[in-house]
C-alpha cells in the first residue's frame, strides 16, 4: 500500500509539513510524518511478513496496552486494510548495541522492561519454543536456505526445553524483540517501541533477547538479571542466558525465511548467520550442561 493513500486516510496525516523515510526496520517501511498537531510514525507493513509469525491485531492490541502502560508509543490509527499503523513519534535519543554495551545503561533497560511487564495482559502468548518449528517447517516447504548442522541441536533443544519447563516463571507482556534501537532514551528513562512479536511470556526471555541482541557480556547479563530481579540468582541468569540462545537459533531461521520474501535491500543471510553461529558456540561449549543444571535449581 502506497503511503500517499495512508496519508489521505488519517485525518491528521492530511496536512503534512514533511514526510521523510525512517532508516532502519527489517519488516516495515517506517515514515515520519511531521504535521501542525505533531509528529508521527507511519509504518507499512511488507509482504508475506504472517509468514514471521507476526499477527497485525495482535500487534495493535499490545501496542495500545504498552502506551498505556506509559512505555510505548500512542497508536494514533490501525488501517488494516492498508496494512498500515499510525503511532504517535517518540522525541528522544534511539539507542545502539554499542552504546548498551557501554554497560551504564542496564539499570534503565531494566527499568522498562518491569514497567512494560507491568502493562495489562496481552492478548496473545509467545513462545520461541513454538514459534521456531513453526519457522522451520516454513523453510522447509520454501526450500528456504538451512545452515550447516541446524538440525543436529535438535536434541539440545528438546533438553533445553525441558529444563525450562521445569520451573516456569509466570508470563508477562513482553516485547520479545528489544534489540538495542527499540530502546529509545527520552530523559533519562527508556521507552520501548515495535511490538510486532510482542506477547506474554517469561521475563527472563526478555532479559536474554537483550543481552543476545545488543552482545552483552555474560558479566552484564548478571546486572541486567540484577537490576531487574533484585539480584543475581544464579537460575535466573542461567534461564536469561538459555533463551538468548534459544531466540538467536529461532531468530536465524527468521534471516533465512526474509531472505526469501524480503523486498529490503538487506543481508538477511549474514545477519541469520552471524546468529548462528553464536548459538553454535553455545550448543558446543563446555557449559551448556551446567547451564541446564542451574536453571532446575532453587537458589
């Protein structure tokens, strides 16, 4: 759908002082829109993308729960029909992975997430554990491209899973894709944007895709899991860590299936495989094992 037509449909968006294209967004193409009212984000969603398993009413609902929350950006109109979301323009400073690695920003990533987490319910779950067969069954009936070995950690997998289910944490919102640019700093205070694969699921999912997504160190992933449980219990950053890896072996598959249907001028494949290949040293390390101890255990 054309962004003109976008604009012609919101009333606000009629008398546009500007409109310029928003680097960056893999599923979207973003806009601001700058009018007499304020400012605004147009995204349009691209092709294909319930093949990411990404669900537009799923993500609206969230969307406005997180707002509310006073975490999120206000949505100022859905337009399913033209596959476009029109949310208020958060002012503020968009973030790096370098500048989170930078290490004095985890108390403030924290911060948000339990104000994110304390957001009312949302409407669906999120389960990587789900979501990554579901991607690969994708692949397979596309003929998508598969890294070498993929499929030998399946029984890793199973392991992981059911060293996981041993002592669930209770879900919560989450936003389950904060990779450092989804933090925006506006004063001093974090808040979080893009909530296409947003769901309840366990905190601690949400602390290990930080930490995964932005490369933290194993030490700041202990004063993430700190800042935001009140201290670093060894289970809790054992579970952290596990789902960092297992979102990055479900996230590679997610590279691969954009390879195929993407229109974005992007290295999908590099992208999926610099992933892997991090998941890949932690399958074949020496704590892997002791990892699936901890996180059964009570501290």
């Amino acid at each position: 759908m054309s962004l003109e037509t976008v604009l012609e449909a919101v009333p606000e968006l009629r008398d546009a002082r500007s409109v310029e294209r928003i680097a960056g967004g893999l599923t979207n193409a973003n806009y601001k829109v700058v009018t007499d009212d304020g400012s605004f984000v147009v995204r349009i969603a691209g092709k294909d993308t319930g093949l990411l398993a990404i669900d537009r009413e799923n993500e609206v609902h969230n969307t406005i729960a997180a707002a509310e929350a006073g975490v999120g950006a206000r949505v100022a109109a859905s337009l399913p029909e033209q596959s476009a979301l029109v949310l208020e323009y958060i002012d503020g400073v968009t973030m790096s992975a370098a500048a989170l690695r930078n290490g004095d920003r985890l108390a403030q990533v924290a911060a948000a997430c339990t104000r994110l987490h304390a957001a009312r319910r949302f409407r669906d779950d999120f389960d990587m554990f789900e979501i990554q067969p579901r991607y690969l069954a994708v692949v397979r009936e596309r003929g998508f491209r598969l890294p070498d070995r993929y499929l030998e950690f399946e029984p890793q997998v199973r392991a992981l899973e059911q060293a996981m289910r041993v002592r669930p944490e209770p879900t919560l919102p989450c936003n389950n894709d904060l990779l450092a640019e989804n933090f925006i700093d506006v004063g001093g205070e974090f808040r979080l944007i893009d909530y296409e694969y947003s769901g309840n699921n366990e905190p601690s999912f949400e602390l290990g895709n930080v930490w995964s997504e932005s490369n933290l160190s194993l030490e700041q992933l202990a004063e993430l899991v700190g800042h935001y449980y009140g201290q670093p219990l060894r289970s809790k950053v054992a579970r952290a860590r596990l789902w960092g890896l297992m979102s990055k072996y479900g996230w590679t598959l997610w590279g691969s299936i954009q390879e195929g249907i993407s229109e974005h001028d992007f290295d999908f494949w590099s992208w999926a495989m610099e992933k892997y290949e991090r998941a890949v040293e932690e399958f074949d390390g020496p704590q892997f094992e002791q990892l699936l101890d901890d996180v059964v255990r009570e501290d």
